[in-house]
C-alpha cells in the first residue's frame, strides 16, 4: 500500500531535515552544557561544584523540593479523585483554575506572591507585625513553587482515572473496603505509574524553576540561592564555567526526567500489546 | 459523547464512593490559598489607580517598545515552530528510522530543561565566540542580543507544545484517507495539502497558539540572550522586573496585568477555537 510521503527521495529528505534541524536546535545546546562544564577539566568542575555557595544552593534547592513534591502529590491526588469519581455543581471549573499556573508567565506569578505576602500586602503586612517573613526568604520560594507545579500530578491522573472509571472501586466498597484501603489497594495499583510520571515532572519543574523564584528569593548567596539562581549569579559575574558546571547538574536532571518518560512509554506500550 | 458520562451515572457513584467531603475539602482549599487569593494582591495594587493612570502606566514608550519585541519574536516563534514542529511531528509518527526513540524523548527537552540553563546556553552557543555565533557572524547573521536571540529562545523553550499537539492526531489519522488520495493520483504535496493538512489543522493551529502563549511569557530561556537593550531587546517579562527593582510595585501591577489578561483572552480564543472545531468534526455527540 502506497502513503503519502512514501517516495524514497522524499522520505529520506524529510527525516534528514528532520535529524539534522533537531541535533542542531536541540542537541547541540544539550551538549554544549557539559562541553562548557568541563571545558578547564573534571578537577576544575569538581571544585566549582563542591564551593561552599553552590552545595548552599543544591542544599536549598533540594529542600524545596522535597517539601513541594509531598503538598502536590496529596493536592493531585485528591483533586483527581474529586473531579473523576463525583459529579457537583463547578466541577468544570475547579478543572479549569487548576491550569492557571500553566498560563500565568513566571515573573508575573512571583509579582501577584509578591505584591500580598511582601510587606506591603495586606497578609504580609499583618505577618510583618508578627515578626514573620515570607518573601525573600525559603517560604516564599517554597510558595511559588508550589504554585507553579501544582497541575503536574493531577494532570497526568484525571485523564487516566476518567479512562478507567469507578467499576473496581465501587466493587470494592460493596465488598467491604473502606477509605484509606480502598486507595491503597484498588485505586493506587491502577494509577502508580502516572502518579509516579506526574512526580518526576513536578521534580523537574521544582528544581528548575527560575522566573517566580527569582522574584521571591532576593538571592543572597548562601542563603536564598536556588540553583537556578546560582547559575544565573555565577554567568552575571563572567565566571562562565561555574555557570555551567551548576547547570550541568541541572541538565543531568533534564535528562533523568526524559529517560524516565521514555521507559513509563514503552512499558505501556509493551503492555498493551500483550494484553 | 461527555455529556453522557456525567450526569446520571456519577450521581449514582456520589453515594457509593467514600471521600467526598475530605477531597472537596482539601481541593478548595488548596484553589483558593494558592491559586485564587494571590490574584487579589494584584487588584489591591490597582485599586488606587485611576484610569488615566494606569494608561499613562501602561502607554510609557520604553514599555510600548517592549510590547512590540516580545510579540514580534514571540509570533516569528510560532510560526518558525508550526513548521517545524509539523515536519518533526510527521517524521516520528510516519516513518522507521534509527535513532527514531531518541529523537522522540529528545522532544520534551525544552520542558524537562529548567529555563535559566536553556538561556545561558544559548547566549553562549550564539555569541560571537560561541560554536554557531562564530558560524554565523561571518554571514552577516547577529544572533545574541538582537531580537533573532530573542525568537530564538523563545522558539526553543516552545517547541513541544506543537510536537506534541500534533503527533497524536497525526498517528489517530486512519491510512485509508491517504490510500484513497494516492488512487486518485494526486502528488505527494497535493494530497497532503488537500487530504492530510484539514485534519491537522486545528490541532496545529492549538499547538502554535499554545507556543505563541508560553513565548510572551518567558522569561529566563530570553533574558540571557535578548541584551536587553531599552527600546530595542527588552521583553515585557524585564519591564515587570525592572519596576520591582525601582521598588515600583504599581508599575509593575499595571503591567503584569497587561501580561495577565493577554495570555487569558489568548488561552480562552484557543479553547472556544478548539471547542467550535471538536463539535463540527463529532457532529452532534460532541
């Protein structure tokens, strides 16, 4: 059978045009990184990754992370299981806001954390009399981040749990389980490789988040230095393999996410074939 | 065919399925402390402004001229990714090659990359010393710190959403609408044209306006490598910083609201586009 686009000469033109756009557009950037990170040697990029700002700020970031991820796993979770198994008045809605941070640009997200937790907000400034702190300090980091990763988990649940429906968990409950073991023993089975994708990206985000943050941060170094903001400092100061050597770190992330994307696809694909 | 899922069904697993109140609880909670009540800090700003104000605010020249930078790029963005994103889309879903997988996951690397790390590699890469700025400066072709850069970046951080809006109608496609196009003896170009490129068309139309609003908003994938020259490589993104750092919060409110409202009327065109497009192709199920 003959498709559109199968003609040798054409087909060879177009994945050619394909491979060569992409290696340039997105590989080369990819392997400019590490060639820059070790462009003065692996001693050199040990060094600028063991410098006492940088482990700060690998530190800082890790933490916000590691709080971030428990808060949307939780938040996902429960609104997946809301808007897939109920039926209520504004449940359409509440669908619609959770993509908000998807379409609200970064700066502006820090800006609208800014503008009510700062100390010229009405909460802030109310915290501001307690002698509490948000913005420039790791909450407000915290804050945006949550913010702006809050769609990953429920995202990837809500199509997959309103493909799957409610047969087996009714079942279930007719048979006896409730709550809690109800989730963990029909409902989480079912979900835990999306669940599991939606965290990585959440991660990914997470750690990589630069526009909201740097508005919130005040980066002092050492203190409220996320790595993105470190990476950001170190290539304003003209000290370009540093910048790198820390984005390096970053981009190995990247990749982690990819490579785990990848291997959640073929393992779903491999099992729909052998079903 | 939504429709039909939703109303009785669901009414009857309201009283069967444990977690109601907890779920509802939390959801609205978490909607309301971290999406919606932070949006009001914004309104307050406002507030005090008249409306010649904020006009004068928002019609300041050194700002106008942003406006133009960030959508003149931002649309050459889109437009440079509709294309590729198209060729890129059709080569991984149409045809077997080596190497296939791996340019598939290289796809999401502009998502999976934190942005700050995609813009100062690209500034590097792109000056005059870096691998393709020394290419490409002897043609006479400034990249970094002109606004090329700047589309550039913004091409590169939006890239997926076209990929990967049209990939999935593509694969969905069934092969008697080709076969039946090659019978009729139409040439490759024609029959694409004619027979393929109607049922990708929303789908490529959604992708590039999703791209197109992820690029007015982007902020470190540019930053690094626009310049920022005022009135010639600033974005609006800088100018929301520039007022925080003069410690102006209600410039900066006034033009984050500017920012705000295109990207929500953008995202809402998309979705009623969209919308009217999914009835007409499902007739009256949709």
């Amino acid at each position: 059978m003959q498709r559109i686009g199968d003609a040798p000469a054409l087909r060879r033109l177009l994945i050619g045009a394909a491979v060569v756009l992409s290696a340039l557009f997105l590989l080369l950037p990819l392997v400019a990184i590490f060639a820059q990170a070790f462009a003065e040697g692996f001693a050199t990029f040990v060094t600028n990754i063991s410098d006492s700002y940088t482990l700060a700020a690998i530190g800082l970031t890790l933490f916000i992370t590691v709080l971030t991820i428990p808060i949307n796993l939780v938040f996902g979770v429960m609104l997946a299981w809301l808007v897939t198994r109920f039926a209520f008045p504004g449940r359409r809605l509440l669908q619609t806001l959770i993509d908000i941070p998807f379409a609200i640009s970064p700066v502006v997200a820090g800006l609208v954390y800014l503008l009510l937790y700062g100390r010229n907000g009405w909460v802030g400034g109310w915290l501001d009399g307690h002698d509490v702190q948000l913005m420039f300090a790791w909450p407000g980091i915290l804050m945006v981040t949550i913010f702006v990763t809050c769609p990953f988990v429920a995202r990837e649940l809500i199509p997959l749990m309103q493909a799957q429906g409610s047969r087996e968990e009714e079942a279930a409950v007719t048979l006896g389980a409730r709550g809690f073991t109800l989730f963990r023993r029909i409902t989480l089975p079912n979900i835990r490789w999306a669940l599991l994708y939606g965290v990585i990206l959440t991660n990914a985000r997470a750690v990589g988040e630069f526009g909201a943050v740097s508005v919130v941060s005040g980066a002092i170094r050492g203190q409220t230095n996320t790595l993105p903001l470190h990476v950001e400092q170190l290539y304003q100061d003209y000290n370009t393999v540093g910048a790198f050597a820390s984005a390096a770190l970053l981009a190995l992330i990247a990749l982690f996410t990819l490579a785990a994307k990848a291997l959640l696809e073929w393992r779903a694909t491999r099992l729909e074939s052998s079903s | 065919m939504k429709a039909s899922t939703l109303s009785l069904p669901f009414r009857a697993r309201r009283r069967v399925l444990p977690g109601f109140g907890l779920s509802l609880g939390i959801s609205l909670t978490f909607v309301s402390l971290v999406l919606l009540l932070p949006l009001t800090g914004l309104v307050g700003q406002l507030k005090g402004l008249s409306a010649l104000e904020y006009w004068h605010i928002i019609s300041e020249p050194r700002l106008v001229a942003s406006y133009v930078t960030t959508l003149g790029a931002a649309a050459v963005a889109a437009v440079v990714n509709a294309v590729f994103g198209l060729l890129l889309a059709w080569v991984l879903v149409r045809y077997e090659f080596p190497g296939k997988r791996l340019l598939d996951a290289l796809m999401d690397l502009p998502f999976a990359l934190p942005t700050a790390v995609a813009g100062i590699t690209l500034a590097t890469l792109y000056s005059s010393n870096g691998w393709m700025g020394k290419l490409l400066e002897p043609l006479g072709l400034d990249v970094a710190y002109t606004w090329v850069g700047i589309a550039l970046a913004m091409a590169f951080t939006s890239i997926p959403f076209v990929v990967r809006t049209v990939q999935p109608v593509l694969e969905d496609l069934p092969s008697e609408i080709d076969e039946a196009a090659m019978t009729l003896g139409a040439n490759d170009g024609v029959a694409f044209r004619r027979v393929i490129l109607p049922h990708l068309w929303p789908a490529l139309v959604t992708g590039t306006g999703l791209a197109f609003v992820r690029s007015l908003g982007e902020f470190g994938a540019v930053i690094f490598i626009a310049g920022n020259m005022p009135y010639e490589t600033e974005i609006t993104s800088l100018m929301i910083f520039v007022k925080l750092q003069e410690y102006d919060y209600v410039g900066a409110s006034a033009i984050a609201s500017v920012v705000l409202a295109t990207s929500l009327a953008l995202l809402l065109a998309i979705n009623l586009w969209q919308g009217r497009f999914i009835r007409r192709l499902h007739g009256g199920q949709g």
